[in-house]
C-alpha cells in the first residue's frame, strides 16, 4: 500500500499540465499527508502508518534553478496489537496472551538540502540530509499468571529523504504542491541481531538496522 501511494504521487507529478516555470521567492512551505514504515521489521509489523508533517523554509538561488532547503519533518505510528500478537514468539512467556498494551512510536527530524526546479513542467526534486530522532516505548505482554516487558530500542543518528513533487501556483503569493519521499535513517545505536527481538536470548551480535519511511503529503507555499 505505502508504495501504491509513493507511486501514485509520481505519476502525477509527470502528467500534470504544463504550467509556465515559476518565479521563485523565498517562502514558507507546509505540508501534511502519510507516512508508511517500511523497514525495519521490527517497526512495520508492530506500528502502522500515520499521519505525518513536513516544514520547510526554502531560499531560492542560481535564478531560481535551485533552492536551498532548511526543514522540521515529523511523523506518528499507532501501534499495531494484532501484528504485534501475529509476530510475537511465546516461548519468552506468557504462553496465554491476556492483554497487549503497547505506546505510539514518533520519529522527527531536522535537516538541510536542496530542491532541484522544474526538471520538466513544474516537476521538483528534493534531497536532504540531517539528524532524526525515532522513540518507541516498551510493550507490556500480560498472561494469566505471567507479565513480560520487551523493550524496543528508541534511535537518533543520520536522516537523509529523496522525493519528487510538483508545484502548482495559485496566485502570486500562494502555490500548491504535491510531493512524495522516501526517508533512509541510519541509526548510531547496535541492536541484538538475529531475526526477531522477541526472543529471550537476544539474538546473537550486534547489528545496526537502517530504517526507511515512505511518505504522500499535500501542502502549500506562502511567499515571503
């Protein structure tokens, strides 16, 4: 699903009307939309897609041609209690699920980059790079007789997103764009390795797990 809408935004980015290319000014530009976890396994199959938002102050330079970017991105995942259930290994107990109680995960990020202008039509690409910073809190497993706690790793380090959007002017002051990207966060933190953190051992080693995010927003641009 999450690549059916990363692809649909795209598609309309290359087939909306031709539109005269735009006069650049510097601006505010804030956008709303979905965010689709994707990997690693240990956030998709326990949290959801959700509703993310994207703030970016953008300077143009070069005529126009290029824009320098300085932005906020946030997103929210509710937490998924029937995949969590469908991945979980009982043998770390209970064998007997009564309850599942487990919090929202969250990733924000702050970063710097660049928006490429009307590479065709009013088609834009973008790229950033920055710092994030994903929170994920424990979820309680309780039994009849047994309660177990697994822990999930909350992440900062590197944040880089690649997307493309179209711009679409409404006025002087106001455009609407469309835009869709995809977000690579490199995390500075070793987790247990293995296939699963669910097991009571832990896996074996330690491995550093890359986690990526789709998002589609809608948003619009104020000149300033």
């Amino acid at each position: 699903m999450h690549r059916v809408a990363f692809l649909l935004v795209l598609i309309t980015c290359a087939v909306v009307p031709s539109q005269a290319q735009l006069d650049r000014r510097t601006a505010i530009r804030l956008s709303g939309g979905w965010a689709f976890p994707t990997s690693p396994t240990d956030l998709s199959d326990n949290w959801r897609s959700g509703p993310g938002i994207v703030a970016d102050f953008e300077y143009p330079v070069a005529g126009g041609e290029v824009s320098l970017l300085g932005s906020y991105h946030h997103a929210s995942f509710p937490f998924d209690r029937a995949g969590f259930i469908a991945h979980y290994d009982q043998s770390a107990g209970p064998s007997v699920i009564s309850s599942v109680i487990g919090p929202d995960a969250s990733i924000w990020g702050i970063t710097g980059g660049l928006k490429i202008n009307d590479i065709a039509r009013s088609l834009y690409l973008r790229t950033d790079l920055g710092y994030f910073s994903l929170s994920r809190g424990n979820v309680t497993v309780t039994g009849p007789d047994q309660v177990n706690v697994v822990q999930f790793i909350s992440k900062t380090g590197t944040l880089l997103d690649f997307g493309a959007g179209v711009d679409m002017r409404l006025s002087p002051r106001f455009t609407l764009f469309l835009e869709g990207t995809y977000y690579w966060a490199q995390s500075n933190q070793d987790e247990p390795s293995g296939t699963t953190i669910f097991y009571s051992a832990g896996g074996t080693g330690v491995e550093r797990k890359n986690t990526w995010i789709g998002t589609a927003r809608l948003g619009v641009s104020v000149s300033i």
